[in-house]
C-alpha cells in the first residue's frame, strides 16, 4: 500500500511470508524484525481489528523491534494482502484455526524466546477465543480497546438468533467513521487513502462475529499467562464497561492500564508514544528496555 506513514516507516527488517490455510486460503504474515535475529528478547503476535489490516502497525511495529521485539501481524482472510473474498468470514472456527496457524509458525521462528499475544478490537475477540481453547507457550495476552461482549451488548440477547442465521455474500456497511479512531489529520489522510480498509463486510461475517463471541462468553479462560487489558478515557466504538465486564469473567486477574486520550486506535493517538514505550518495558526483560524515539504530540 502507498502511504505517506508507510513510506516513512517501512523498516529495512520487514518480510512479508505466505502462510496456507487448511482450505487453500493464502495468508499474509508481516513480520517486524530487529537488524540482528541474536538481538531478539521478545515476541509479539498481533491480531488486529475488523477495518484495519497489518500496515496500520508500521509504526508501532518499527519502534518496538529497534528495542529487541519481534512483531508480527497476520493479515485476517479477506483484509489486507490475505487471499479470500474481502470482508468475508465463513465461520470462527476458520478465523480461529488461521490465527493459531501464524501463531504456531511464529513460535517455531522463536523457540525459547517469550511469546506475547495483542488482539485490537475485533482482533480482542478472536484472542478471547482462542483463550478459551488454550494458548500453550504463550507468555502474556494484551487486550487492546476489545471489542468483547459487542454482539450482546449492542443487540442483546433477542436478536442474537436473528445474526446467527445470515449467510451469503450480501455487503453490510460497517457504518463506522475515521474520526472515531483518530482526530490527528496524518492518519485521517492515511485511512482515507488506504484502499485495503475495510468499509463493508459479508452477512455471513456478521453471524461469524457473533459466533465468536458465542465461544468465549459466560466462559473463563484456564490459560497460564499474564493478562492486561488497555483501556482509553472515551472509545467512540467500542463499549468499553461491557468488555471490561467480559475481561472480568473471563480473566479475574488480569491488570488494567488506561491512556487519558479519545479515540479507538491508540495507535493513531497522541498517546502513541506512551503507549510504544509501555508495551516496550512490558514485553522486554527487566533491565533492557530503553526510551522508545519520539515526542508526545
């Protein structure tokens, strides 16, 4: 994709590798790598959420491997440079079996080193699921702004049966707005001309979304790892009491950390640079992480 923010921080140390899935769908992993593989203490595995795709990590992804983390995003089927008709989910257990996918190929490319696992809105509730099945050998779960407990809190319980049972390809317009991810004009510029954003998705998606959620609610997760969950002051998107209610049932000792800013995507916040810097100390070993480059603005 031609950007300005990708052609800024595109790293010398960046591949893109195909992965193919059980039903012939080709997968993207984009992988974010320090300048020498020895340099490596940490890796981070990134699901991301239903409009954005790997590229809108560029910058997140490049500052954290200058510190010694490896970062990898698996394009979902259907966004980004994955095969697969855009927008379009056949069912969870497909989405799951992707991201376990990439996950088993990234912790073969780093045995022994700790293995850390962010999902970002939409992306928050596929880890969900998949912590419900187990995430052996992962370190620690990072929810971002999650989109858990959405399905039931934006429709309630009556109208779950009735997004169950869409099928087809028909298109549904996310209806959602740039302004609710950020205020700052660089990455309204960027989200405006990225044409592998997503602006629609299939009426099978969205009984998809809902089936996702169906794995992990009313459940905890018996997963040996540390868990947090990242919160904003105001989320136009996401209710965020809801997933926090979800957060509680499904993780009881999971630790919270909040950004004073609004607007989905931390990422594109003026409290990115904050943010870089705690998931910097958070996925390095004590002692070695430094001060990620940049100004808060």
């Amino acid at each position: 994709m031609s950007s300005p923010i990708a052609a800024e921080t595109t790293p010398e140390h960046y591949a893109v590798s195909s992965l193919t899935a059980a039903d012939g769908v080709e997968l993207a992993l984009h992988a974010w790598l320090p300048a020498d593989p020895a340099e490596v203490v940490g890796v981070l595995y990134y699901i991301h959420g239903i409009q954005s795709h790997a590229a809108w990590l560029i910058e997140t992804a490049r500052t954290l491997s200058r510190f010694g983390i490896a970062v990898y995003a698996l394009d979902r089927r259907g966004s980004g440079r994955s095969s697969g008709t855009p927008g379009d989910l056949p069912s969870a257990e497909a989405v799951a079996a992707d991201y376990f996918q990439g996950l088993a190929e990234v912790q073969r490319r780093h045995r022994g080193i700790p293995t850390s696992v962010l999902g970002q809105s939409f992306g928050g509730s596929i880890l969900a699921s998949m912590a419900v099945v187990g995430l052996p050998g992962v370190a620690r779960l990072i929810y971002c702004t999650p989109a858990l407990g959405q399905q039931n809190a934006r429709h309630g319980v009556a109208k779950l049966p009735e997004l169950r049972a869409l099928t087809g390809a028909d298109r549904f317009s996310l209806g959602l707005s740039d302004e609710d991810y950020t205020s700052k004009a660089r990455y309204l510029e960027f989200m405006a001309n990225d044409h592998l954003m997503l602006r629609q998705i299939t009426q099978r998606t969205r009984a998809t979304m809902v089936a996702i959620e169906d794995q992990y609610w009313g459940r905890s997760a018996e997963i040996d790892a540390e868990v947090h969950f990242v919160t904003v002051d105001r989320d136009p998107i996401i209710d965020l009491a809801a997933a926090a209610a979800v957060i509680r049932e499904l993780h009881p000792n999971a630790k919270t950390s909040n950004f004073a800013c609004t607007g989905h995507y931390l990422e594109f916040s003026e409290r990115r640079v904050d943010y870089w810097h705690w998931l910097v100390e958070l996925l390095t070993p004590a002692g070695t992480a430094g001060q990620p480059e940049g100004q808060r603005r």
